[in-house]
C-alpha cells in the first residue's frame, strides 16, 4: 500500500509540473546562488577587485569580454528579433554574440543591456544582464523569469539552457513562424542552417539559410540561398563598422551550435540524475532498503541519461559536410590551440571541416565544469559506455562513424588529458 501511495505522487506530481521540476528541490533553480563565471565575476566586481571600463560606442563590452577571457574573433551577427532588445534588431542592425566554453555574451548597437549567459554546473544556463550606464556602476544583475521563458522552454527541453536557431525572417528580421523554425546543432542539415543570422565563410556547393530574408512573405516562402552562399564579407548586406569585427565566421557558427546543445544535453543529464538520486533514496526508504540500492527503473533513468550524454559527446548523427568549410576571421586558429594536447600534439579542439566539424569526434566540453559535474549514477554510466564504444565492444550503427583509427585516438587523448576512468589498450 505505502509502494502504491509513494508511486503514484511520484508519478503525478512529476508529470503535473514536469516543466517545473528544476524550480523544485534538488534543483531549486531561482533559489540557488549559482556558481558561475559570470557570477564570479559580479562578486570580484562588487569586492573592487576588478573594475569594468565602459567606452563610447560599445560601453562595456571590450572590458567585459576581456574580464571574461572571450575572443573578440567568436563574434556572431544574428538579425532576427529573438530577444530581450527585438526593437534595436535588425539586418542592419544585428545582435553581436560572442562566447568562450562556458559564457555567452550578447550586444546590440544602442542597446540598454548587454545580456549575458552561463552554463552553470548545477543549474545549467543562467542568465545576466549589464546595464550601459556609463554614470553607475556596472552591476551584473541575475534574470530568472523573464529569460527562462524562452530558454527554460521546449526549445531547451525543458531545462535553463541556451538556444541556436534557425528561423525565415522578413526585411525587419522578424520571424516568420508560421513557416516554422528549427534548433541548430550538429545534425542540423546543412541547407536548415542559420536562418536569421549571417555567415562569413565558404561552403563550396552546400547551402544554408544565412544571410538572407524574405522581402514579401506573403508572396514568397522561399529564402535566397544562393544569394546568401559563400559571402566573405558583409559589406554589401549592412555596415559592419559598429562591431568588433567585420565577421560572422561560419567556422564560430559551427562550433557554437554544438557547443550549445552539448551544454544543454549536460543540463538535462545533471537534473535527471539528480532527480533519480532522490526519488531512489525516497523509494529505499519508505521500503525500508538499503539507501544505495537501484531498481530497475532507477537503473534506466541513469542509463537514458548517460546514453543522450555519450552520443552528443561523441557527436552521433553529424551531418556530413560536402565540401570544405573555412572561415573568414583568425576563430579557428584561437580555437584550436587552446588544447589541452596529448602527447602526440592531438587536441579534441583540432578542427576537421572538410567531412566533419572535429578531427576527432569527441566534444572539447569533456573538459568543462558542467560535464565533470555530472552526478554519479549518470557519470558511472558514461565512462562505462565510452569503455565499450572505444574498445569497439559497441558495434552498434549509432557509432559507425568513428572508425578504428578515430576510437584509438579519441581514448589516447582523453587518458592523456583527463581523469576519467577509461580503460586502457591493455586493460584485459
């Protein structure tokens, strides 16, 4: 009877909120201090230890970027109004984004905000703002609500999380919806590709969706991709001279997609493993078990979670690339020697872009706070999956793509450069 009673609330009250579950304990998103580094910061910031400096024209940007260790050549120029400042949007007027592995920054031209967001550990994305006065002092100032209707939505699977996507705007850079819109990672086929942004950058015959908009949506649903293909420069399109760069690299576009659905696979995985984690101990107690004890359904919780983590991190289901892809700013050359190196000089950051985005497919956040935050039950289950995809135990078509070469390679790496647990060649 108590089994019944537990399972029941358990079930219902889980899907009655099911959106909600990290504004509950273990989560408590709102109510939890994040650790971050943005928030880091802010405290540094409060504490007099660094101080922002703000310039006409951008405010603080070039200040916070710098404080936030962030390339200038990361910029993005995204033109559909698809944020907090949609009035100051648009193709001539674009949001500038730039990022390292765990911050995100947007500024607009006049803006009164720069917004920013982080990958948390624990409570995956959170979100600031910045005000530009140039009078006060900057505080970095947290957002919950306003932000996470967006980005606590199905667009982020239902977690905090971060977005890319594609979108068929008119000549304001407003979306089209009712032509509908896509999320952007490294499945995304080529041609649904950064609808609302611009790329700089060549392509050879693919095409995408960047760089161009619908002048008449009512007699046309068709985007100029061939008109928008292989733009090395933006001049034509609007006047890049208010931003840091003339570039919206495509290489950037490239590896922020996957960089963002990473984090948000990382996010989900954290909260669900938390989640089974306390509904596990809940169970064992009230039928008197031991508390380390894992069922079955417990057991696949884990297991679902571990098997998303793996296949993002090793990028199942990558859309091939058909021709070459090179970039217009220095992205790729920073990008890359930021390591960390194997003894070989291999980098899960070398870039392949001939086929593939990555030399070795196996993503460079194996490396970041969010992944190594992983709980336990999640994180047992994904080195035991990488143990049997590397050793090649795991022959399964969802792997197909790593070949022998690409799996030796990928575990020599990650033995030389992390902690985890990995089995060596000579393990038995």
């Amino acid at each position: 009877m108590i089994y019944r009673s537990l399972l029941a609330y358990l079930l219902c009250s889980s899907m009655a909120v099911a959106q909600l579950d990290f504004e509950r304990p273990p989560i408590s998103y709102s109510e939890t201090a994040p650790c971050d580094p943005v928030s880091r910061l802010g405290d540094r910031i409060e504490a007099g230890e660094v101080s922002l400096e703000w310039q006409p024209g951008h405010g603080y940007l070039r200040s916070l970027l710098t404080a936030l260790d962030i390339d200038e050549s990361s910029q993005t120029l995204v033109f559909s109004k698809t944020s907090l400042q949609v009035s100051r949007i648009s193709p001539g007027t674009p949001r500038a984004i730039y990022f390292n592995d765990d911050v995100y920054v947007g500024w607009v031209q006049r803006g009164d905000l720069i917004e920013i967001s982080a990958a948390d550990p624990a409570l995956g994305g959170t979100f600031y703002t910045l005000e530009q006065n140039p009078t006060g002092s900057p505080v970095l100032q947290r957002e919950t609500s306003r932000c996470l209707q967006c980005h606590g939505s199905t667009h982020t699977r239902r977690i905090p999380g971060h977005i890319v996507r594609s979108v068929y705007p008119d000549s304001s850079g407003q979306p089209v919806f009712r032509l509908g819109t896509s999320l952007n990672d490294h499945t995304t086929d080529f041609q649904n590709r950064w609808g609302g942004w611009y790329v700089t950058g060549t392509h050879g015959e693919q095409r995408h969706m960047g760089n161009s908009w619908l002048e008449d949506p009512d007699t046309t649903e068709r985007l100029d991709m061939d008109g928008g293909a292989n733009l090395r420069d933006l001049s034509a399109l609007l006047d890049t001279g208010p931003y840091l760069t003339p570039h919206s690299d495509i290489v950037a576009l490239m590896v922020l997609a996957h960089q963002v659905h990473m984090h948000n696979v990382l996010t989900a995985a954290n909260h669900s493993g938390r989640l089974t984690a306390r509904d596990s101990e809940i169970m064992n107690r009230a039928l008197e078990r031991e508390l380390d004890y894992q069922s079955e359904s417990i057991s696949r919780r884990y297991d679902s979670a571990a098997e998303k983590v793996v296949k993002a991190l090793l990028l199942v289901d990558e859309t091939r690339l058909t021709a070459p892809v090179q970039g217009t700013s220095d992205f790729a050359q920073n990008f890359s020697r930021r390591g960390p190196f194997d003894p070989q000089n291999r980098s899960l950051r070398t870039l392949d872009l001939t086929q593939r985005l990555f030399r070795w497919p196996c993503s460079f956040l194996v490396y970041s706070d969010s992944f190594r935050a992983l709980p336990e039950g999640v994180m047992k289950r994904v080195v035991h999956r990488l143990n049997d995809v590397f050793s090649g135990r795991d022959q399964s078509d969802d792997f197909q793509h790593l070949t022998v070469e690409d799996r030796s390679a990928i575990l020599d790496i990650l033995l030389a450069t992390t902690d985890l647990r990995l089995e060596t060649p000579s393990s038995p």
